[in-house]
C-alpha cells in the first residue's frame, strides 16, 4: 500500500578524488613505462563479449516453458514460469470500482485475489457503508453477511480513534490517511475447476500524514491466503486470513514528509493486478 527515481550517476571529475598521472620515463630511475599492447587484448575482449550475448539471447529464447533439467543440492527449484507474469491482460470491467470477470482458470484465481488483496487493503475499509459494498464484491454470496460481522468488530471507533482519524473513519482536517496494499506476487497452492487457495505476498503502508501526526505512514510485510470459489460467473472469496512476511532487511531511504506522502497518495493511482 509502497516504495520513486533515483538520481543520476555523478561525472568521476565531481567526487573530490585526485588522478596522478605519472611520465612515461620515472624521474627516480625506474625503467621507462612500455606501450600499451592493446590488440590482442581488444580481440579477447570482443569475443568474450560476443560470447555473452549469444549466451544471453539463447537463454531469453529459451521460454517460460521449458523447466531447468538435471537434480539440484538444495532440493527442486520452481521453474520460470511459476513466478514470471502470465502475459494474460488484465481484466477490463470493474463492479463497484473494483476489478472483476475473471476467467475461470486458475490464472484467474489468482489474479482476483491479487486485485481483492488491494481492495481489503484500502482506506475504504475503514467506512463502513464503503467496506459493506467491497465486502458484497469480492465475497461469496453466502459469506457476505458473516464477513460483515466479522469486519465491524475490527474496524471500531475506537481503532479508528487508535489511528487518529474520526470514529468515522475518515482523516482530521489537514491530514491524509493512508492505507494501501500492494501485492508482490501470488501462488496457488491448491486448485480444482471451481475452487482455489491463493497465497498474496503483499507490502503495506498504513498511518496518517501530517505535520503533528502520531501515527506516521509506516511499511509493512505480510501474506494473506484466500479459498476462492467459483460463483454467479466469477472468483469470491469464501474464507481469508494474514500472516507476517516474508520482510525483506530494511533499506536506508529517507522518510519523506507528510506533504510529500500526502501528495503522493494524491497523485498515485493504483493498478489492475493480473497475474
């Protein structure tokens, strides 16, 4: 709910290092400096280069489909296509501003729950007439009225209060909230023609920016796990639940200010996830 362009490399003249170039003859007596024998060094260097990119294009070539053969030491390694992205395009119609009409293919699956991820993820969950009308989207028909018990015991006044916004919900004059989700991938890890298990990595940003905020937009790390079925023409969610990580070490970037966050999330629209 995250991570902006880095700036460009400096000229090797500007980092305050000196060069010394030393004559061709050494005033202290040593011998003279002998010409540089570029040639057949140039020739090695052209190959070897020539080599690589062959080496390169065969293995870009090589497709998604064509696993790695041969046993490994360190157990069996998932093949490329596993992680690489489908190609699929994205789904082009949206219930209720979320993505939805996915095909009934495990692929499918996996990209509603990517795109559902976002969805419960959303500053929207914190209203409750707008939770109520994404729970009616992204759940099963038979586990919307439960979910939505289930969701107005977490998201109470008193957790808003927690957050500093309004038992409402929605941010204090001069602040902007903040709560986005991103996945990072999916994986199914059970599928059948009309029901699937999806695992969401996913990185998070959740808190209030502002001048005097006490809550901060921080990062989070966590895997939520969605049974899906297939219903009314669609992927819903019938149960879901959220673990920690995996977290990757934390970076050394600058915290950016609360005018920078809040114009960020002011101007970033977010994206139709397929996998």
């Amino acid at each position: 709910m995250s991570p902006t362009d880095e700036q460009g490399y400096a000229e090797y003249t500007g980092t305050g290092h000196t060069r010394t170039r030393l004559p061709d003859n050494d005033p202290y007596g040593g011998a003279p400096r002998r010409p540089h024998r570029s040639s057949s060094r140039s020739l090695v260097t052209v190959v070897g280069v020539v080599v690589l990119l062959i080496a390169a294009i065969a293995f870009a070539n090589r497709g998604d489909d064509t696993p790695t053969p041969g046993p490994t030491t360190k157990g069996s390694r998932p093949d490329t296509s596993s992680t690489a992205a489908s190609g699929t395009r994205p789904v082009e119609t949206k219930t209720g501003g979320i993505p939805s009409g996915f095909p009934h293919t495990e692929q499918g699956a996996q990209s509603a729950a990517a795109n559902y991820a976002v969805a419960l993820g959303s500053a929207d969950m914190f209203n409750k007439t707008r939770r109520d009308a994404i729970l009616q989207t992204v759940m099963a028909p038979s586990r919307v009225a439960p979910s939505e018990t289930e969701f107005d015991k977490a998201y109470t006044p008193a957790f808003s209060k927690s957050l500093g916004l309004n038992t409402d919900g929605t941010a204090p004059p001069g602040y902007t909230f903040v709560s986005r989700t991103s996945p990072i991938g999916t994986k199914a890890t059970e599928s059948t023609s009309d029901t699937a298990t999806v695992e969401v990595w996913c990185s998070g940003l959740l808190g209030l920016a502002g001048d005097k905020s006490t809550n901060p937009v921080t990062n989070s790390w966590f895997t939520i796990t969605m049974k899906l079925e297939w219903t009314a023409g669609d992927w819903k969610i019938v149960t879901h639940s959220q673990h920690e990580g995996p977290a990757p070490v934390p970076g050394d970037d600058r915290a950016s200010s609360s005018d920078e966050m809040s114009k960020a999330v002011d101007e970033y629209g977010g994206f139709t996830y397929a996998r």
